[in-house]
C-alpha cells in the first residue's frame, strides 16, 4: 500500500464511524465487550473445526449490513493483512497428512481442515475488529475502555496519538512528496535520507508537541481528558448484549449447523 | 511480525493479555508518580510520530526492497522505558484496530513481544550500558544496533513460541525459528542502522532533547534491578504457564519444548508448581468453564475410526457441510434482506 492510500484508508474508517445507524447508536462498551467475547469465543474451537464456526458469521453480517459499511472496504482489508496467517497456515496441509474422508471415499489430508479454520477464524476476528472501529469510532472505543477500567492514562496516550496521526500525516506526505520530486529513480530513495527525513520529522513533531502543551495548558490540562459525552446503558444495549451472549453460548456449545443438517438431509432421504 | 489471532489459542491469547495488561497498569502507575504534564503530549505525539515514520518507505542497500521502521528503541531512548511502553502499546492498538495488523486477541502478544522486551529487558540492560553517558556517538550507535537486533530477536522468537503453544499450526519447533529469526535478523539490521542514525541526528541537531531525558527526569534514571527481576519473574511465570497448559495435554509436547527451549528437562519442576496454581486461578477467573482451553487437540486423525474427532467422519461430514451451507445462505439472505430493505 502506497502512503496516500493508507492514509486516506485509516481516514475513511473514520468517517464510517460517525454515521448515524442502529449499530452506530449502541453503546460502546456494549460493542466492545461483545466483539471480545465474540473474538474468544471463535478463538476457542478446537483446531479441526470447519462447520461450527460459520454461524458465527452473523455477528460480523449484522454489523456490516446494519451499519451500512461498504463490503469491498472491510474485503479489501482483510485480505491485504492475510498473507501471514496464510503463509504460517498452509504449512498445515503438508505436515499433516492424516487423511479423513469427507464423503462416501473422498479422502483429503487433514491439514486442510485446520488450514481453512484458520481462514475462517481469521477472516471472522479481521473483519469484526474492523467493524468495531468502523461502527463505533475510535474515540468512543477509548472512552470505553477507561469506564471498563483501563488506566486513564492509558487512555489518554490512545486518544493522543489517533488526533495526531492525521495531522503528522499531512505533514509525513509533504515531506515524501518533497523527496519524491528531487530523486530521479532510486536516487536519495536510501537509507541516509531517510535517516535525516525522519530526524526533521521528530523534530518538528517535538516542536508541535511543545504547542500543544502551551495551548493545553493555556486550557486548563490537569493531566486527564475529560469527556462531555456521558453513555448510559440503555434497553437496547441490553437486549443486544443479551442476544449476542446467547448466540454465542448456543453455538459455541451445540452443534447446531450439523443437527440442522441432519434435519435437512432426513427430510429429504 | 505481528501475530495473529487466528493461529492464537485462548489460553496463550489471555495469558499474553494479563502479561501486557499488568505492565501496561503498572507503567501507568510508575509514570503517574513522577510525570510532568508535560510527557503526555509528548507521549502522544511520539507514537503519531512513530506511526507516521512506518509510512515512510526507504530503499535497502544491496537488496530492491524497501523497508520501514518498528520504532520501540527509539521510543525507549527518547521517553524512558515506562512511556515509551505506553506509547508502543498505543501504537499497536491502533494498528490492531485500523489496519487490523495482527488483531484484539492478539494484541496482548504483540504488545509483549514489540513492547516489553525493547522497553523493559534490552534497554535499561543493553542500551543504556553500552551507550553510557551519551556523549560518544559510536557507543550510542554500538548501542542502538544491537539493542535493536536482540529486541527483533526476542520478539521474533515470541512469535514462534506463542504459535507453537497455540498448537494451531504444524510447524515444526526448528523449522518455524530458522523461518522467523534469519529475516528478523536482517530487518533488525537495518532498522539498527536507522536507529542509530536518528538517535545521532537529534543528538547533534537538539542535544537537550535527549539529555533533558536521561538525566533530568527521575524516572528515567533506570529501572531498578527489582523491576528487572519483577520483568523476568512475569515471563517465566507465562512461558511456564503455558508451558504447563500444553503439558498437561501432551506430555511428549512438554519434553519436546523443554528440551529445545532449555536443553534439558530441568524445568519440569516449575512448570509443575506453577501449573495448578495457574489452573486454579483459570477455574476461578474463567466465565465459560466449558470452554475449551486445551491449546491443541493433537489426537492425529487417522482416517474414518477417530470418534475424538469432531464431525468429520463419514456421515456426519456430509451432515456438517449441508447444515454449513444453509446456515451460510441464511447469514447472506439475512444480510441482503436488511441492505435491501434499507435501501427502499
């Protein structure tokens, strides 16, 4: 990915995040500790596990379809930062060659099945952590996590640092494009300009620092980042927590995709 | 390289959780004790600056590949171990949120293996020993390499033990580390190289930045050897934990990571003592007792007359992909009808 669209990537999510949707209106604690017990959950099954784990799906669905986030954004993310799980995943097919039949002589290595679960989970907990950030915002994610209890502190760095990314970003391209329109091939694309690029960077990004903390404290900074916003856990929150811990307790403890084929298949025969 | 979720199991995703959340706690705590307002900001803007630096592609001499930087010792040299921790942690939230880099799970991993070891183990023990009082521009550039080396090993090294306790992969123990640590080795040249050339850089160009940090501050007069002992006695307790999780299912599994991890199988003992300590509080703590937490079912299938094996003999398989496909066709219709709905 090239710098400008990574920027305008990390810029997008966070448009997506301030539509005005079911999924965007819900609490954001709510999401978060959802979307966790949701990861661990997935995480949870055992390594062989295939047909268990696509109910699972809905979860990441409802978010989507409900906050009207764009599929091909979330599609194209998720496959961009695949490569690794695939490259450590496919090893699984050649080492272990156990062979299991799937129908009636159709023999295949085992290794497969725990390749594609490993596909599966990784595209269920990619996409859900995406859909979190995109229906919630990251500022809210933030606030959330200090009333669940993380240090303020913390907190603080996290919403220090996502304000800043966008505005250093402007400034990172300017540079870039400065360096892109004096080098003629791979000239001063080297290490030793990259070094001094960067060395003005921090430079200026301590100079921006130093003003930021006059303007702060000209402010009245003591240290904390107060909110104005105050969230209170309505019905609706409950009854999506509520929903969502069921689901996730049902499947994760009943076979139900296979008993529902069962069914299916003795309808028919 | 950032772990992912999908290769994690829970018992090493939550230990690795507890691991990073306990220091991230107690960096908060440190450097709220001592913390002029000041470092906030700072803090803020640095992991931005960190973050912004990664985007930056540069040309590796020799090679045609470009490369960019991971950051943790530059953060450790210019806030101190304790906010520069946070910083990094900051950075890899972000990263796990937005670029969905490694992932929630895996965030715990990734903050202790890029986090920890460059903030907490290489430099107060390697860099600040060797760099010294900073005047010299050859021991700080000394310094930063092999900081940075060991820091990418380490880290490197992490990756391949947390996937492996997982047990969700089938690499083999040997392949995996002559996989990983040959090209962490290489990028942690060249982000050595880069480190150190920066470090000099602000040196000649603001020297204060860096003194202002190393001398002024108390808390950046070097973390205690307790602190250090505090460090260590964490890791041995999670790599014994895990250690033991694994264990406890497979004993061949236990020898085998014992005897390359230490060359002997001296560390049964601890591993022992700490396992149903460490089982005890994952009975107390754990909200869904059921669950699975077994870092791997090794059981090796063998065809049609494993019943250990979960839904792929010959019948309930054919079961499994057909209730698989109707509950995938019915999230999709589920999925078109509210787009379609909506969009009237």
């Amino acid at each position: 990915m090239t710098f400008d669209e990574k920027y305008y990537n990390i810029g997008f999510l966070d448009q997506l995040s301030y539509k005005n949707t079911i999924v965007h209106r819900l609490d954001p604690r709510a999401k978060v500790i959802i979307t966790l017990l949701f990861l661990f959950t997935v995480i949870s099954f055992p390594k062989y596990e295939i047909v268990a784990l696509l109910p699972f799906f809905l979860y990441p669905v409802l978010l989507m379809t409900l906050g009207e986030i764009p599929f091909m954004f979330i599609f194209k993310k998720v496959v961009f930062v695949s490569p690794f799980a695939v490259f450590i995943g496919i090893f699984n097919p050649l080492l272990d060659s156990g062979q299991v039949s799937i129908f009636h002589g159709f023999m295949i290595s085992a290794g497969w099945f725990s390749f594609f679960s490993i596909l599966i989970k990784f595209t269920l907990t990619v996409s859900t952590a995406l859909l979190l950030i995109a229906t919630t915002s990251f500022p809210n994610v933030c606030h959330a996590l200090r009333q669940l209890g993380l240090p303020s502190l913390f907190v603080s760095q996290l919403l220090f640092l996502y304000r800043y990314i966008f505005v250093l970003m402007e400034e990172t391209m300017r540079i870039v494009r400065a360096r892109n329109m004096r080098s003629y091939e791979k000239r001063g694309h080297g290490i030793r300009v990259f070094v001094r690029i960067i060395g003005i960077l921090f430079l200026r990004t301590v100079e921006r620092a130093e003003r930021i903390y006059f303007a702060m404290l000209s402010r009245g900074f003591q240290g904390d980042m107060p909110t104005l916003k105050r969230f209170h856990f309505s019905r609706g929150d409950l009854g999506f927590a509520v929903f969502f811990i069921v689901f996730l307790f049902i499947f994760r403890f009943y076979p139900a995709t296979e008993i529902l084929g069962r069914f299916v298949q003795g309808v028919f025969s | 390289m950032h772990m992912a979720d999908a290769l994690l199991s829970p018992a090493v995703g939550a230990t690795m959780w507890a691991g990073s959340v306990a220091a991230i706690g107690y960096s908060s705590k440190k450097l709220k004790e001592n913390i002029d307002n000041k470092t906030i900001p700072l803090m803020g803007v640095m992991g931005a600056f960190i973050f912004a630096a990664q985007m930056i592609n540069f040309t590796i001499p020799g090679t045609g590949s470009s490369g960019h930087i991971g950051g943790g010792m530059i953060l450790a040299v210019i806030l101190g171990p304790y906010a520069a921790f946070l910083a990094m942690a900051s950075i890899l939230t972000v990263q796990a949120l937005f670029f969905a880099d490694g992932g929630l799970l895996a965030l715990g991993c990734n903050i202790w293996n890029l986090g920890i070891y460059p903030c907490f183990l290489v430099y107060p023990l390697i860099y600040k020993p060797i760099a010294g009082d900073g005047k010299s521009t050859r021991r700080i550039s000394a310094a930063a390499m092999i900081s940075v080396i060991i820091a990418l090993q380490l880290g490197a090294f992490s990756v391949v033990m947390e996937t492996l306790l997982s047990g969700k992969s089938e690499l083999p123990f040997n392949t995996f580390v002559l996989l990983m640590q040959p090209i962490h080795l290489a990028i942690g040249l060249v982000e050595g190289i880069v480190t150190a050339g920066m470090i000099n850089y602000v040196r000649k160009a603001q020297p204060e930045i860096l003194e202002a940090n190393s001398f002024s501050r108390p808390l950046d007069a070097g973390i205690s050897i307790k602190n250090i002992l505090i460090a260590f006695v964490i890791l041995a307790v999670v790599t014994g934990g895990a250690l033991s999780w694994f264990a406890s299912t497979h004993p061949d599994g236990l020898e085998w990571s014992i005897e390359k991890v230490t060359g002997k199988g001296e560390l049964k003992e601890a591993t022992q003592g700490i396992a149903p300590f460490l089982k005890g509080i994952q009975e107390k703590t754990a909200f869904l007792p059921d669950y699975n937490f077994k870092p791997a079912d090794k059981e090796e299938p063998k065809g049609n007359e494993t019943p250990a094996w979960p839904g792929i003999e010959t019948g309930t398989s054919f079961a499994g992909i057909l209730g698989g496909s109707i509950v995938l066709m019915f999230i999709l219709l589920i999925g078109f009808g509210i787009r379609f709905f909506k969009k009237r």
